[in-house]
C-alpha cells in the first residue's frame, strides 16, 4: 500500500465514521431483520452465511454508488473490496455482542 493509498484510506474511514457509518448500519441492519424475521431459530450453513455476507457487500457498494463519494472511486479494487469487507466485519462484530448481551439478558429473566 502506498502512502497515497494510507493516507485516501484514513480520509474515507474518518467521513465514515462521521458521517456514512450511521446510514450504513441502518441499511444492513434492515437486511439482519428481514433474514430473522418471524423465526425464533435459524441455522445456517456456510454457503448460506456466504450468501448473506456478500448481500451485505453489495448494500455497500449500492450506497457509495448512490452517494456517488469521490475518494472511493479513487482506491484501487483490491482496496476497495478490502475497506467493504472492514466495515462489514466491525459491523458483524457489535451486531454479535448486541445479539449475545440480548440472549445473556433474556436468559437471565427465565
């Protein structure tokens, strides 16, 4: 990674951060929904997990393509792919702790 590559990086993760991150989870947590909803049980298997791992990959790209943000058109795809998979998995990971605080507190009640 160039240093003009770092430094687009740490300028499209601080707008993020400020400003797209808010819309970005709204939008895949509307897609968490609809997969769980009216189930109280759900398994799922790799290639289901796969599947929905690259919906979420493309509700990102559909809304830096909306948004029509210039300092993504200027990384490289391979930095591009890189910064959707980053923010997806910060995203899976405080989606998981809410989902386990939720589960810890439901059974804590019964």
């Amino acid at each position: 990674m160039t240093a003009n590559d770092h430094s687009l990086l740490t300028t499209i993760e601080a707008d993020y951060r400020s400003n797209h991150m808010y819309w970005i989870e709204r939008k895949l947590n509307k897609r968490f929904e609809r997969w769980f909803r009216n189930r109280t049980s759900y398994e799922i298997n790799d290639l289901l997990a796969e599947r929905q791992i690259h919906d979420l990959q493309v509700e990102i790209f559909a809304y830096y393509n909306k948004l029509d943000y210039e300092p993504v058109t200027r990384l490289s795809p391979a930095l591009y792919e890189k910064w959707i998979t980053t923010i997806i998995m910060g995203w899976l990971m405080r989606k998981s702790v809410s989902c386990w605080s939720k589960i810890k507190m439901a059974s804590a009640r019964a």
